[in-house]
C-alpha cells in the first residue's frame, strides 16, 4: 500500500480497454460509473469521464465524480432512500496492491500523555495530548505525534510511511520545524533533567514532555492556540516552539524507483532502484518465477537475493514468455527516520514519527510485458500540492498509448512517459481502474487527505476504552461550545459541513461537505520523493 495510493495489477483477456471508477462514501464504494448501465435499484453518481483506449478497441466511458463524502449520519435521518447506495463487490484489478514502500503500522492508542487546552472561537477544551505507538507489521514498535489536530483517530486503523508532499506538511512552511521539534525533545531526548533544565523547567515526566512536545508541535501543524496543563510542561512547549529551526524531510526507510516498469520478452525490464537507510535488503522474486522463468537480476545479469541502497535491480522475462506481469519485493530491518509521515485510508489523524525500534519495513515493483502493441506501466502517487493523484504513465511498447482521465485524452507515444494529475477534492476516497491492451489493468484506490482541521456536524462518536484523543464535537467542562476534540476511534469520520439532501435517481442521498483550512499558505520545503 504506501500510503497512500494503492495499485493492484493483472492482465486478463478483454474485447476492449477501458477504465472503470469508483469513489468512496462513509457508507461504502460508491459506483460511479458501470459503462452506462446499472444494478437495478442501485444510483450511479454521474461524474466526468475516466477512460482508457488503445488501437481501435472500442471505448469503454465511464462516467462518476466523487461529489464530498458520504454522511453517516445520513442514514439514521432517514433521508437515504432504500437501495440508493451500494458496496462494492471484490476488487476488479487482479495481482497484489502496489507497495511504494516504508513501514506499515497499525494505531495502537496513546501510550505516554498528559493534558493539554485548546482555545478557538471563545470556547476552551481539554485533550489528552501525547505519544501514540503503533506495531509494525512484521515486527517492531513506532511512537508518533499528531499533526492534524482536530481530525479523528481510529484504534486499529492501518498507516503507512509517507512522504511530506502526500499531507497536509506539503502546504505547510513551518514542517521543517516540526521535524526540529521532534529531534531536540521526548522521546529522542530522554535526559529528562537536562530536558527541563533548557526550557526552564523545574522538572518533566515522561508525560509532562510528551505533552509538552505534542503541543508545541500542534502549534506549527495546526496553527491553533494550544496549551499545556502542566505549567512545566508548558514551559516545554512554549522553549520548543521559540527554539526551532527549519529541518529537512528525511528520506524513505526503504523505497523503490519507479514502482512500476515494462518491456518487451527476452529484455531487461528496468532499473528498479532501492532507496533505503536500511544497511540491507532482501529482494524476492516473483512467486512463479520457477515456473515463468522471470529472474530479478542485477546490472551484470547475476541473480539479486539481497541489495543495499542505490542497487539497481532488474526483471529479466525469457524471450519466449507470453504476455505477462510480474512483481518483486524487498524487505528490510532498520528503524525508521524521524520526522516521516503516517497517513491513514480510514481518515484517522495523520501521525509523525517521533521515534522508531528496529522495524520491518517493505517494498514492491512490478513489470510488464508483451510482444507487440502499446506496453504501458502506471504508477500513482498523491500530490497535496496540486490537490490530486498523479498518474504517471510510461510507454515502452511499438505504438501509442491512450488513455483518458476527466474527460481529458492523453496519449503516451512509444518510447516516452507523462505524468496526469486527476484533481480530488479534500477528503475524497477514490477507486478507479486502467485497463489497456493484452489485459494490462491497473487499479488505483485511496483518499485525498492534505488539510488539516475538521469537526462533527451533530453526532459524536464512541471514544476508545484506553485514553486516547476523544470524539471529535464533544465538550469537557471548561467553557462549552463544539470545539473538536483530538479524535477518536469511532467507525465515523466527523467533519465540519452541512447536510444537503437532493434527490439521485428516485433516492434521498445526504452530503457532507468538509471545510478544512491549509495551516499556512506557502509550501514546505518541497519533497523530492516520488
């Protein structure tokens, strides 16, 4: 999955090429498009056109816009008709998803906390504010802040390490400061006495410093007046938010470059670069390369079982392979840079690492081949500074690749690559698929989330057993109001918006719309990950 956008990709045999798009509510996978026809019963939300064609196969049009999400809420008001929305069967694409690499982690809760105040509008609230810790997958252990205040969180939500430019840090000129923060204070400073001694504080706890940290930190991720409880503690916050400088964004744990590549049988397909802090990788190869006969190589053409950074790795397909996809993927144990980024597909609060055990972290490529015609390799990555996903797209076939994606054509000639953005709006999930020829399908899901602030409408949801930042739109006694809280680990995503009923093909579908605020107005310092 990093992180982000997520790929699966198979080849099947089909009349045409086309692409086919779904975007996610609350509720479920919302069915944009199904080439002009639909389940009975079932609304299909009209949308602008994503499509893929190639040669003279016909056009399959699709048609969907991803409106604003879906509202909860909506169907205990009564206003969503029977049979007005759907779920999604099993994912179309086959192949496993498409890995862009780093660490996956699962939100465990907050571990190590104390309380914090937040002010906003004339109303005060309390929060917990402090380290949350998340397992890794295949072993290791993550601790990591806040930096999107106001949003929910959600226990046993799935996150993956991603760059800057995938989040709200990527519109955000303080985020440089926020990475200074967390390398000049708790955890990576565990000398509590000197810790305190330079922000003139009588004493800290583990508590008192994470609290102190969280809130400086939300100070310059959220521009949002926010104190601690704890004077000392304060006093913390207020020392780390005068003291930081500007901190470049740390490179991936363990990535490759490009994810995705193509060629024609008996070639090399490649390179595909290993970027990693990790002193070594492991490289798998493909499940049926004894079978397909498709070997991960290096540059001198030897086998490749383990690579280190910089490595440029290779899939070398038999001149006489049929048509066909393969993947590889590499692992590695190191621990993982502090100041990256953890985003969440379930819209829980995005996270950033502020210390790391020896953790397991992973990456995929994949490659495909044919004989003849267009040969294309699609990659996605989310772009918070154009508010979107870019697609590239690159060519290594004898004729053009075309494809269309709202309602715009693009043709990738032979030989050449292009990068798409598709425009989403904030908070939108999508699901859409790419078919192109001899079975090429790639499918891409996820959901924009590069803003920070949102709030509840009129529910609230349930809070965990275990401390953890609250529902958001609930109060504590300290002033009313519907100021948001920290989070939550409710099933429901709570925003700031209006309900607005209108009628979608005899069905009463209600919307939210979500206002989220950028915290700055300039760019971070730009990432250069891709």
């Amino acid at each position: 999955m990093p992180n982000v956008t997520h790929g699966a990709v198979g080849r099947r045999g089909h009349a045409g090429g086309r692409s086919s798009c779904l975007f996610q509510s609350a509720g479920g996978t919302t069915p944009l498009v199904l080439n002009g026809s639909r389940t009975e019963g079932n609304s299909v939300f009209s949308a602008r056109s994503i499509r893929s064609a190639f040669g003279s196969a016909a056009h399959g049009v699709i048609r969907g816009r991803g409106v604003a999400r879906l509202a909860a809420v909506a169907a205990a008001s009564g206003l969503v008709a029977t049979g007005a929305l759907v779920t999604a069967g099993p994912a179309a694409a086959e192949g496993a998803p498409q890995h862009r690499g780093g660490a996956t982690a699962t939100l465990g809760g907050l571990q190590t906390y104390d309380q914090a105040v937040i002010r906003e509008n004339g109303s005060s609230q309390r929060v917990p504010a402090g380290l949350f810790e998340m397992p890794v997958e295949d072993g290791g252990t993550l601790q990591t802040y806040s930096v999107d205040l106001h949003n929910p969180t959600r226990k046993d939500a799935g996150y993956q390490e991603t760059p800057w430019s995938g989040t709200s840090l990527q519109g955000n000129r303080d985020a440089g400061k926020i990475r200074w923060i967390l390398q000049h204070s708790y955890p990576q400073v565990n000398d509590l006495a000197a810790l305190a001694e330079k922000a003139g504080a009588k004493s800290l706890t583990e508590q008192t410093a994470a609290a102190g940290t969280q809130v400086a930190i939300w100070r310059y991720s959220d521009r949002t007046e926010v104190e601690a409880v704890d004077p000392q503690a304060e006093k913390l916050a207020d020392h780390l938010e005068r003291s930081a400088r500007h901190s470049a964004e740390p490179r991936a744990s363990l990535t490759l470059e490009p994810p995705a590549v193509s060629g024609h049988p008996g070639e090399r397909l490649g390179p595909v670069t290993v970027r990693t802090d990790a002193e070594a990788v492991t490289v798998t190869p493909p499940a049926d390369s004894v079978t397909s006969g498709v070997k991960i190589v290096g540059k001198d053409g030897k086998p490749v079982k383990s690579a280190g950074n910089g490595t440029r790795l290779y899939f070398e397909v038999p001149k006489d392979a049929p048509d066909g996809t393969a993947a590889l993927s590499v692992q590695a144990s190191t621990t993982v840079p502090v100041g990256r980024a953890f985003t969440s597909e379930s819209r829980s609060q995005t996270q950033i690492l502020a210390g790391s055990s020896e953790s397991t972290v992973s990456a995929s490529a994949t490659a495909d081949w044919a004989t003849e015609g267009a040969i294309p390799a699609l990659s996605a990555v989310k772009n918070c500074a154009k508010s979107g996903v870019d697609i590239t797209a690159s060519n290594k076939g004898d004729q053009p690749f075309t494809f269309h994606l709202m309602e715009a054509e693009h043709t990738i000639e032979a030989g050449t690559s292009q990068t798409v953005t598709i425009p989403l709006q904030e908070d939108q999930a999508y699901d859409f698929t790419i078919q192109g020829p001899s079975g090429f399908e790639k499918r891409f899901t996820g959901m924009l989330d590069c803003r920070t602030e949102g709030a509840a409408i009129d529910t609230k949801a349930h809070p965990a057993n275990e401390p953890r930042p609250a529902s958001a739109g609930g109060t504590t006694g300290m002033g009313g109001g519907d100021l948001a809280e920290t989070g939550s680990s409710g099933d429901t995503p709570l925003m700031i918006g209006v309900a607005v009923a209108f009628v979608v093909l005899g069905g009463a579908v209600v919307f939210l719309l979500r206002k989220k605020k950028d915290p700055a107005g300039t760019p971070a310092q730009g990432s250069t990950e891709k």
